[in-house]
C-alpha cells in the first residue's frame, strides 16, 4: 500500500502522525499483517510526544492486554 510506505518514510524521519497512524495500520491490518506489538510500540512513541489520541489507543490495547510486550 502507497499510503503505508509513505508513513513508513515519514516515521523514520519522526513525523509524530506518520508514527501514529502507522500504529493504527499495524493494528487494524491495514494495508499489512495485524501486528499488535507493532501498533503499541509506535502508539508509545507518539503518545510520549503529545499526540492525543495516541495516547489513547496506547491505553486501550495497554488495557486489553492486546499488546503482547
């Protein structure tokens, strides 16, 4: 998926919603594999920088137990 690669790029360059939204493919399986362990390390970078709602989602799988760390 274009979109994907893209956010890949950008979050190597520490683009905060590249990190978060990459987070949110890997963990809907969006455009690749559902990688639950994938969506909360990036959901933890973002959220460790202010992105609001990846604080949240890093929450939700953090309480779901979902997060296999």
């Amino acid at each position: 998926m274009k979109l994907q690669h893209l956010n890949v790029m950008k979050n190597q360059q520490g683009n905060l919603d590249a990190q978060f939204e990459l987070g949110y493919c890997y963990e809907f399986g969006i455009g690749t594999e559902v990688d639950k362990t994938k969506a909360f390390e990036l959901y933890n970078i973002a959220a460790k920088r202010g992105h609001i709602i990846a604080q949240y989602n890093f929450e939700l799988l953090y309480e779901s137990g979902d997060n296999h760390i």
